[in-house]
C-alpha cells in the first residue's frame, strides 16, 4: 500500500502538470515546442533513475539523510521559480491581445528553454520524492510491492492523460483559467514545502532546536493508541512506528495528498505559513490580471 500511495501521489503531479502544459501547447498546434516538452521528460526520466541509484547508494553508504532534506528543499524552490515565470510569462503578454489562443501561442513560443526546465525539474523533482519516500519505507517495513508500485504510477498516468483528452474538448479559456490557478497552487505549495524540509534540514544538523521553532498550529498529532472517543476510520495506522495518523495530518490519508500537492503541513512554522501566503497572493494576482485584461 505504501509504495502505491508514494508513486500514485508523486506520479499525479507531475503528469497534471505535463498535461496541462501538453494541452495548451496542442490547442496551439505548436509542435516544435511539444518536441521541447517530451525531451524534457525523456531527459528528466533519466536522470529521475540515476538520482535514484545516487540516493539509495549514499543511503546504504552513509545513513545520513539530512542532505535529502537540502536537496529537496532546493528543487522544490527551483520548480516552483520556474512555474512563477512560466504564469508570469503568459500574464505579460496576454494584455497585448484580444484572442487568448494568441496570447497563449505568443507567450510559449521562443521560450523552449523554459519550457525544458519546468518539464525537467517538476519530473526530477517527483522521482527525487518518491527515491526518499520509497527508501524510506522500505528501511520501516522490509518489503517492496511492485505491484503497487506500477499500479500508482499506470493509474496517475491515467487521469494525465485524461486532462489532455478532456482539455481537448473543452473552451480554451475556461481550461486555461482553471488550470492556471491550479499551477499556482502547486508552486505556491512548493515554496512551503521546500521551507518545511530546509527547517528539517536545519534541525537534522543540530543548527537550530526543533523546540524552540514557534508553531502556527500543532494539531492532529500521532498518538500510539486511540481512546473510546476516536473512530479509527479517521486514522491511518503506522505499524512500524506504531502510530495512529487522523486523516488531516500530513501523513494521514487526507493530509498526504494536502502535503503532496498544496505544500500542506499540520504544524507549519510562521515563515513557512507566511512565504506560502506571499507565494500564494503573488500567483493570484498574476492570475486575475491575466483574465482582467482578456
């Protein structure tokens, strides 16, 4: 169930993301960029492999892990610049035009460059996730499913390439609008998570006390054991570390897709919560412009 969980999660965003750009690009009939699009994820597939076997190597070798948490930190800041740009990029240009098919092709034509880079990084960035998750869980449990493993991935594949059949017959527009501020969601849960895991990159090194960080909230906390009061349907149980997660924590049933997609955290710090707000006012706002001026 794990592996299924990890791979379905971190496989779904990057194929909405690779869906939604495909999309626009198609409507566009702008095939030197589709090229850009698909050698990027080639590219990035690749390279998902490799960090994989860097990752599980370091791991055997070394058994730190506070690099993972750097490291993750500064892909998640990475992609969601790039993502900003690429919002960015098509509000700037959307105010000269009256069609936005025009606006669109305009903006994403002469940028491949970006374009190989989000594509490159949002797909790195997942497989760098799902390397440390699916490390991770195997050290807990002892045992990988491959089965669930496919199963995730061919499944978040799936509902990709729905998008792409769907935004095929709907109004430009209304897709591009809706999917737009979908992008922003995710960039702007980027930026949160990525301040989350350099903070447990920064306790993991002993430079600041975990205690001593003042939380916004601290809620849903993991518990050994449930009184007469919980209903275990709201729980997912941990066995290897014996833990009850409610569904809303950010490894509860709920609360891990949250995390995954929105930069969800059930105890944000204030930098954290306040970069995501920043991030997220910043996005909006480049989105109502963009549909003002259309």
């Amino acid at each position: 169930m794990n592996e299924f969980i990890i791979t379905f999660r971190e496989c779904l965003e990057a194929s909405l993301i690779i869906g939604i750009i495909y999309t626009i690009l198609d409507k566009n009939d702008l095939a030197a960029e589709k090229r850009v699009l698909w050698i990027g994820v080639a590219a990035s597939l690749g390279a998902s492999v490799i960090v994989g076997i860097l990752l599980t190597f370091i791991n055997e070798s070394v058994g730190n892990t506070s690099y993972e948490k750097l490291f993750e930190a500064i892909f998640m800041y990475i992609t969601a610049g790039i993502l900003f740009y690429v919002i960015f990029w098509l509000a700037k240009h959307v105010s000269d035009r009256k069609e936005i098919e025009n606006s669109v092709k305009n903006a994403i034509a002469g940028s491949g460059f970006a374009l190989f880079l989000l594509v490159f990084f949002s797909i790195l960035r997942e497989g760098f996730e799902t390397a440390l998750f699916l490390i991770a869980s195997v050290t807990n449990t002892g045992n990988f499913s491959y089965f669930g493993f496919f199963l995730g991935a061919v499944l978040a594949i799936l509902i990709g390439y729905a998008v792409v059949i769907q935004g095929k017959k709907v109004n430009l527009r209304s897709f591009f609008k809706a999917t737009t501020l979908l992008l922003v969601l995710f960039a702007s849960g980027m930026v949160a998570y990525g301040t989350h895991e350099l903070e447990s990159y920064l306790v993991k090194n002993e430079i600041i006390e975990k205690n001593n960080i003042p939380r916004v909230w601290d809620i849903y906390k993991p518990t050994s054991s449930l009184d007469n009061t919980q209903n275990t349907m709201f729980y997912t149980y941990d066995a290897p570390k014996n833990k009850y997660y409610y569904l809303l924590h950010d490894k509860g049933t709920v609360g891990v897709f949250m995390k995954g997609f929105f930069g969800y955290n059930s105890d944000p710090n204030y930098i954290e919560l306040i970069l995501w707000l920043l991030s997220m006012l910043f996005g909006i706002r480049m989105w109502s412009s963009f549909y003002r001026a259309s």
